[in-house]
C-alpha cells in the first residue's frame, strides 16, 4: 500500500470518528481484508483499504438484516448476497437504463433489436472498472495501488461526484456540504466508463 494512500484513508477515518455520526467497530485486518477480496473478486483501493482498517463504520441492524436501511456495507458480518448486491449496483443500475431505452453516445449507434442491444450493453458491463460501496450509493473504483479517486454517486445513470477523494467525501456526506465546496469546487473522475456518465462543465 502507498504511503500516500493510507494517510488519505487514516484522515478520512479520522474525520468520520470525529462526525459522531454512527457506530465505529474494531478495523478490518489484513486477513479479513483479504478474504473479502478473495470472496467477492475485487481489491480495494489503498486509501479505502487504509480507512476501513482504521475503523469499520457499522448501522444498527434492521429487522430485515442487511438491507439498505444499513448504509454502511458490514463487509465483517454483512449477509454476502447483500454485499454482493451492492458490489453489482452500478452495473445493474446501467443495464436497467439499456432496457428502458437508454443508450450512451460512446456505445456506437444502439442495435435496433431491444434484446440484441441489451447483450451488447451486458458484453460492456462485464469488462467495466469495478465500483466499491462505501456509504448506500457511493462509490469508489477498485484497485491496489491507486488512491485518491473521487467518490462517485451512482443511481442508474445519474452519476455524480461526491466528494474529490475519500477526506472530501466524508466532510461532504457527514459535515456541511457548502462548508467544504469552494465555489472552484470540479471534481473530476479519473476511472474509465464511468466518467463518460459525469455532468460536463
């Protein structure tokens, strides 16, 4: 893990303690951390991984156990289809929007076959940077060795920036968001495919 990455996700972590706003268990270890990688086939990035073994934010279970009612994925004690929901989110949320009729520019012209246009689009899904939940429908790219992505927003196609890296999000999702927005306030994504999706300014 890169220094620069573990002081980002060390501070993000810091920040959420100090926002008191839900419960911190004992961090993730390195062999928990890897079974999850090995388990859902993805790696986190190094300041998510730093953050979440700093300190794993937790909700109170509902009765329906892991549901989005619980913001935070409890990749510890998480129910697996749930977490792997989530982990599928983004994907699912954009096949969705083919069926509906969506269809992104960079594609290529859509098929005029509903069905065949569909797979096309699944084909593309399948080969897409994979997206790590934080927080509901936050996000950020998997990936050792990479840090400092912006946190992404993602709700079928409405893809947005939620913060310029992991300490940004945290002071925008739990502090006040104007506070921590400079009127020069541009985040850009970095990941492939789904900046494509980001509002231009």
């Amino acid at each position: 893990m890169k220094l620069d990455g573990m002081k980002l996700g060390i501070e993000a972590a810091r920040l959420l303690a100090v926002a008191d706003c839900c419960e911190i268990a004992p961090g993730l270890s390195e062999i928990e951390l890897q079974r999850i990688e090995q388990e859902y086939g993805f790696e986190f990035a190094d300041d998510h991984r730093a953050f979440l073994a700093a300190g794993l934010p937790v909700s109170q279970p509902s009765e329906e156990g892991d549901t989005w009612e619980n913001p935070w994925p409890d990749w510890r004690h998480g129910d697996p289809k749930g977490l792997r929901e989530r982990l599928e989110w983004p994907v699912e949320g954009i096949a969705l929007s083919v069926r509906r009729g969506y269809w992104h520019p960079a594609w290529g012209q859509r098929p005029k076959d509903a069905h065949e246009a569909l797979q096309q689009a699944q084909a593309l899904l399948a080969r897409v940077p994979k997206l790590v939940p934080i927080y509901g429908h936050r996000f950020l790219p998997a990936g050792h060795g990479s840090h400092g992505h912006p946190v992404l927003s993602v709700w079928g196609t409405d893809i947005i920036c939620y913060g310029t890296d992991l300490v940004d999000y945290v002071n925008h999702e739990f502090d006040d968001f104007d506070d921590h927005t400079p009127d020069d306030w541009r985040p850009r994504a970095t990941v492939s495919f789904w900046r494509d999706f980001l509002p231009k300014t």
